[in-house]
C-alpha cells in the first residue's frame, strides 16, 4: 500500500515517461485523492510531463490542454 508521495511518484513517473498516460494519471488521481500528493510545484511539473506527452507523442491535444491548464492551478 502506497502512503507517501515519492511512492507515487516513483510509480508514475516512469509511465508518464512509457507513454503510459492513463494508468499513470490513474495513480495521480489516487493519490491526489487521499491526500497523499499535494497541489505543489512537483505535481504541475508532472502534470505538464502528461500535458507534453499527449501532445508530442499520442497527438491528442484535447488532453494536452486539459493537463496544461492542471499544471496551471
């Protein structure tokens, strides 16, 4: 069972970065849901990683923006 936030992040991070957007923003979810993750620097960093991602790599803009306009709050 994951309890902190680096735990996440050490599982999601890698699938940002394998291309694996929906079961790593799953992982997000979760933990920004329990309250594990907080709205923080490194969360819109990671959220702006998907944003990159969606959009360079599976051309699907719509999620780009939605992820962009997350690392903004």
């Amino acid at each position: 069972m994951l309890t902190e936030a680096a735990e996440y992040r050490n599982m999601y991070r890698p699938l940002i970065r394998e291309g694996k957007l929906t079961e790593a923003l799953e992982l997000i979810d979760e933990a920004v849901t329990k309250g594990i993750v907080k709205a923080d620097e490194d969360l819109a960093t990671d959220y702006q990683t998907v944003a990159e991602s969606a959009y360079f790599d599976k051309s699907d803009v719509e999620m780009a923006i939605r992820y962009y306009q997350r690392a903004e709050e």
